[in-house]
C-alpha cells in the first residue's frame, strides 16, 4: 500500500496475488503471508516463503502509473493468441529437495524440447540469480534437452545487459516483450 498497490482493493489484484501465493502454497491471513511448517519440511517451507514474496514483488510494478496491464497476463494472452499449448503454474522439484516454480511449461513435442517459461516484470539481479538456482536445481531432473525461456518486460525500460548476459550464461534464452515476435516458431514448434 505504501508503494502505491491496492491490493485488497482490486479483484483483478486480489486474483493475482492467489494465483501466486496458490503456486507456491503460501496463504493469506489478513495481510500477512504465512507458510505451516514441521521440521522436516521446514527448509522447503522458507524456500517456497520468499519464491512467493519475490513474486509478490513483482505487483509492485502493477501501480497504475507504472503500466496498464499485467505482464503475466499479457504473457498468457500472447501464448494463447500464437496458438502455443502449455501448462501454467508449474512447479518442478530440484536437486536439493526444494521446489521451485515456472510460469508456463511447453511439453516436448516430436522433435521440439520441453520449454520453460518465467516471466520478469520487473528484472533485477536478485530475482536474476533466483531464477538461475532454480533452473539449475531443477534441470538435473528435467529432460537434458530442456530450455529455460526467460521474458523481460522491456515495455518502459530498458533490461541491464548484466541481466541479459548472466541469463545467456547458463544457457537461458532471454526474450525481450519488444522482441517476443521472433520466438514465435521455437515455441509453437
């Protein structure tokens, strides 16, 4: 609230923060965030904790001076619009035990890879380096042949080349919202 979000105000917001507190299975009391937690799944717990409060971050970025629509959202639509199957949500346990989620999955499909797609708002070096640990987490227990697609949201601004050079780094193939229509046959493939 004090960024500028109504939250709590806006049944379009209120929808977007349950999607993804519900993919990470964090919940919602009055305005807290809140995860139950034993020991033996404590770790797990904290992980999915703050992948949520990252996410959340994001509708930091939903004020209405900032943008008129949801990058998400636009997204889904663009994905919808090309005719590219997918699933939303998705989360993928890793190496370490943790789970880690994924905004779309394309399924592999004759000759065409599994595709994974998270979408930055908002990109920044933390969230940066939390997508890297989680693709790396995960990839061992993904198809070898699995491909991270990352979608920055270059509509107002412009994305750090730090970004975009770590992301190719690791074998992430970064896409630019400005140049999204370029990846249209790798994804519908």
């Amino acid at each position: 609230m004090m960024s500028g979000v109504e939250v709590f105000d806006s049944p379009r917001r209120m929808d977007i923060l349950n999607f993804i507190l519900n993919g990470y299975g964090v919940k919602l009391n009055d305005e807290e965030l809140y995860v139950n937690a034993n020991i033996s799944n404590f770790a797990q717990k904290k992980h999915s904790l703050i992948q949520a409060v990252l996410s959340v971050n994001d509708m930091f970025m939903t004020t209405r001076e900032t943008i008129s629509g949801i990058f998400l959202e636009e997204v889904h639509n663009f994905l919808e619009a090309k005719d590219v199957r997918f699933i939303p949500n998705v989360s993928f346990s890793g190496k370490s035990g943790l789970v880690h989620n994924f905004d779309f999955v394309i399924p592999k499909f004759k000759t065409a890879p599994e595709r994974v797609l998270k979408t930055f708002n908002n990109p920044s070096k933390e969230r940066t380096e939390a997508l890297l640990f989680a693709w790396n987490d995960t990839r061992m227990a993904r198809d070898e042949n699995s491909v991270l697609y990352a979608f920055l949201n270059d509509s107002d601004k412009k994305i750090s080349n730090t970004i975009i050079n770590a992301l190719k780094e690791y074998g992430v193939k970064p896409v630019l919202w400005s140049q999204r229509e370029q990846y249209i046959e790798e994804l519908i493939a």
